[in-house]
C-alpha cells in the first residue's frame, strides 16, 4: 500500500480507502469479511455516514482491538429517523446520532465531517449555526481528532474551505463530473445518464477548489470516483466506451491535494479487486486515452498526467504545473508554502533546454515550455 499526508491533519492514509456505504444492512459475517480484507491490504481510512446503529455496531465489532490501526470519517449531521436516512440540521437530533457514533467507535473518531455541503442553506444551516461550533468543542475535547466536510457542489466547498475551519474535505471527483457545468446537478446526471451535449471540457470551479485546497493544505478524501458504477458500465458511460476501476482510481488520485480514494466495497473480494490497483503498470491505469471524446476545452489544460515524461532535464513537470497552477490563483499573494515546495524540487521550471519531447507527447496539447518559464518567473525568486 502506499500512503499520503492529508493536507496539515499530521495524518496519512492509504491511497486507497474503504467507503462502507454497502455494508449496510448486510449480515456481520460479511461485514466481518469484508473489513478483514481491507486491513489485510493496508486500508487504513474507511467513510462511514451510515446512520443506522446495526451497521456502526457491526463495523466496530469487527474491527475490534484493531479500531486504533485506521482512521474514520464520521459525519455530523447524518441521521436516521424511524429507519429513514436523513440529513439533518436539528442540532439535538445532530447530537444525539453523533454522539452515539462516538460511542459505538470507543469515544473517538478521527474526522468529524459536517455533513452535505451542498447548496446555500447547507452552508448556512452548518456554518452560521450552533453545528459548527458543536464540530469545534467535539474536537476541543478531543471525541474527534480534525473537522472536515463532505460536499458535492464545487461552488458551496470553496465557501466551505475558505471558512479556514475544515482540515479535509469529501468530495466525488472522476473525469465526468469535473466536465459537467457547475449549474448541473451530479445527481441529475446520476440519476438520468449522463449527458455528454452539456460537456464544455474542465469546469473551471472545480479546478480552482482542487487548487485552493492544495493552497490551504486542506487534504481531499474521493466519494463516488466511479460515478454510482455508470463510467464502468458500457450501457452507461459518457465517453463512448467505459473506463476501469484503475483508470478512475487513477484520474482522482492525480487531482491535487488528493490523499485517498474511497471506492464502497461489499466483500472481501471487491476490496482484492480494487487494490489490484496497486499492482498495475502506468499502461493500465492512464486514463487520458478516453478524454479524447470530450467535445473542446481540454485543449492546453494540464491533467497531471505525466505523458509528458521523461523529461531529459529531469523536471517533474506535473508537479511544477501544480504549483503554477496554486500561484495563478492570486499571484499577489502566493502561499510561502509553495513557493518553498517549488523552489526545494531538485529539478526547476529554470532547468527546461526547450527540446519539446515533453510537448510532443503531451496529449491535451499544453505548452509546457512556456509554463516552465511562467513557474520561474512567479515561484523561482
């Protein structure tokens, strides 16, 4: 397994996580099963915003002695009313299901994750509310380690992160989704097909909230890389031919400030499946071959891809791009941090001969000779 820090939290998690999700209401032999696979396969952050006592119990029960050896995300706000999954903005109801989560889980979670960020009343129901205040005296008490969130709404977590109260954040990301204008619902999409007519290439809010959260080392948790299983299904993908399990695992984990993707897995065999991952060649996972379907707008845009490798120079040129792009988000006031990160590579934007193999390769047609010298100019001194 392979692990990254997320964001400041001091925390790392494996690359690949376990979403609980389907779990629910499935026998504890299964449950039991299940979990033991992903330990086994160095899983050590697991999503649970699951409601439902019998589930919490049953994941707790299997993890047993080994509760201390991974890290939950548990969800402030998730609620289930006369057996019917809710969100909800009663902060005793709030409390009452959280708290009882704390209990089931040995008195701790590690995130608190206040829940469904999703439109203009969540905001203000969460953030101008007593709920997160009662996410800022969980964790001055220490019932949770960090505070983060979960959203679906690119617009609504860039409120979210600039609050400067989240440490991690939840979020669905595969390549479909990062296409759909910011006015269409995801679950629209979801629920009806995708319509790839609404495609207009990289949604600009969505690329800055991957940035802003790199700028504010604010680390990404990924729900829903799959897309509810649809860019996997040849009935149902958007792009004319279905990707697979590695390459979506794969465009997630090259977004920046991503730590960890949590696919929901069932059984034990699901989890063996998906960290097949870990075992693949760059062949397999490259995920750039079925955004050619895309109808405009990907043209020049950097997807962290690395096609553009090996450079003779010996730059990192996806990760010099990420930095450039943090700092094009308010070059007046770069972050000192990234800065530091771009000036501490071995190999800078500075040491570029302009032999353009990098370009040549780069299937998105973005120029990177002259990116090299944009990131000098701004990071380099």
């Amino acid at each position: 397994m392979i692990y990254r820090e997320i964001g400041k939290t001091g925390k790392k998690a494996s690359i690949i996580g376990l979403g609980c999700e389907h779990l629910d209401g499935k026998p504890y032999a299964q449950v039991q099963s299940t979990i033991d696979a992903a330990l086994a396969n160095g899983i050590n952050i697991f999503d649970i915003f699951m409601p439902g006592k019998e589930v919490r119990e049953h994941i707790a029960q299997a993890l047993g002695t080994r509760r201390k050896d991974i890290m939950i995300q548990g969800h402030i706000g998730s609620t289930n009313i006369g057996q019917q999954y809710d969100i909800s903005r009663d902060l005793p109801v709030v409390q009452r299901f959280f708290e009882e989560h704390l209990r089931i889980c040995g008195g701790y979670i590690d995130f608190g994750m206040l829940f469904f960020i999703d439109s203009e009343d969540d905001y203000k129901n969460v953030f101008e509310s007593g709920i997160a205040d009662y996410a800022l005296k969980l964790k001055e008490k220490g019932d949770i380690g960090h505070i983060g969130f979960s959203s679906h709404n690119p617009l609504m977590a860039i409120k979210a992160v600039n609050t400067n109260l989240p440490e991690i954040m939840l979020f669905s990301i595969n390549p479909a989704f990062d296409i759909i204008p910011t006015e269409e619902s995801i679950f629209t999409h979801l629920d009806n097909g995708f319509n790839a007519d609404s495609f207009v290439g990289i949604e600009p809010k969505r690329a800055e909230l991957y940035r802003l959260c790199e700028q504010k080392n604010v680390g990404i948790t990924v729900m829903k890389a799959l897309g509810a299983g649809k860019l996997i299904s040849p009935e149902h993908s958007p792009f004319g031919k279905p990707l697979t399990v590695a390459q979506c695992i794969h465009y997630a984990l090259s977004r920046p400030a991503v730590a960890s993707v949590l696919p929901g897995s069932k059984t034990p065999e699901e989890v063996r499946d998906i960290v097949q991952y870990l075992t693949l060649s760059d062949a397999e996972k490259d995920y750039t071959g079925i955004l050619s379907a895309v109808r405009g707008g990907l043209h020049g845009s950097c997807f962290y891809c690395s096609h553009c490798q090996p450079c003779p120079s010996q730059i990192d040129i996806a990760t010099v791009h990420k930095y450039l792009d943090i700092a094009k988000l308010d070059t007046a006031q770069i972050p000192p941090s990234i800065r530091a990160h771009y000036q501490n590579l071995t190999h800078r934007g500075s040491a570029c001969t302009e032999c353009k193999s990098c370009e040549n390769r780069c299937p998105f047609g973005v120029p990177v000779i002259e990116n090299m010298q944009k990131a000098e100019l701004l990071l380099g001194y």
